[in-house]
C-alpha cells in the first residue's frame, strides 16, 4: 500500500537538475524566472534536486563545450533512470552563434537522446514551463504510470 503510494505522488512532483553546459546564461535567468513566485513551477509539482542521483528530469542549457562535456555526460550518468532530459534554448539543440567553433562539442543530441526541446535564445518562462509539462507527461510514460 506505502509502495504504491509513493510511486503515485513521485510521479507528481518530479525532481529537476540543471546543467550549465556552457551556456551565455540567457537561459539560466529564464530557468530561475520558472522557479519564482511569478511563473511558480513548484505548482507543478517541480523541485530543483540538489544532485543529479535524486533527479527525474536533467534540464540543460548552453551548446555542450569540450570543457562541459565530460561534466555533462558523468550527471546524465548519475541521474537514475528512467530519467527524462530537457533541451532549454537554441544552444543545446543547434549550438545556435557557437556552432563551429573551436571550443563547441555539442550539439547535446549527438551526446545522448533528448526527449523534450524548448526552442528559443531565451525561450519565455512560460515556454520553459510547457517544456518541463510535458518532460513530466514522458516520464509518467517511462514509468509506466497513466
């Protein structure tokens, strides 16, 4: 009955980490935006974890740089599956002013599936929150909760 119980209200309140992948930080402030009284993601059911080990959805931000991409790969190592990865802004979809430079890896896709894609250089909040919506729909999905 407990088991049952907290696998119901665990797929309500999903667990996000961001990761920074090397991004101009357009992203971040509208990731942060998400999570104040404003736009409150947390109605959602959304918590920013504190590690990648306690995540259910990896958001990452910025094209993947060699600097970042051995980062980025050791947290969407650690995060326990099923896991759901979130895509925020051109960057990480394209590498959008960065693509072919020196210094740029990504993009994040040809590193690992994405499952969610929030397009824009810097997607609106309210993008973000739709974006994390339907992160949280794939997961329930993984999970095989309906």
């Amino acid at each position: 009955m407990f088991k049952k119980l907290i696998k119901k209200s665990a797929g309500k309140s999903p667990w996000l980490f961001h990761v920074n992948a090397g991004s101009c930080n357009g992203c971040d402030i509208e990731i942060v935006a998400c999570l104040t009284p404003r736009y409150d993601a947390e109605r959602f059911g959304f918590k920013l974890a504190g590690t990648p080990r306690h995540a259910d959805i990896i958001v990452v931000s910025g094209p993947v740089t060699s600097q970042t991409k051995e980062r980025v790969l050791r947290v969407l190592a650690q995060a326990p599956e099923p896991k759901v990865v979130v895509a925020v802004g051109s960057c990480p979809q394209s590498c959008n002013v960065f693509k072919g430079s020196y210094s740029v890896e990504g993009p994040l896709k040809n590193l690992t599936h994405v499952d969610v894609e929030v397009c824009g250089c810097a997607p609106k909040p309210e993008a973000i929150m739709a974006g994390l919506v339907e992160a949280t729909k794939i997961l329930r999905e993984k999970r095989g909760e309906n």
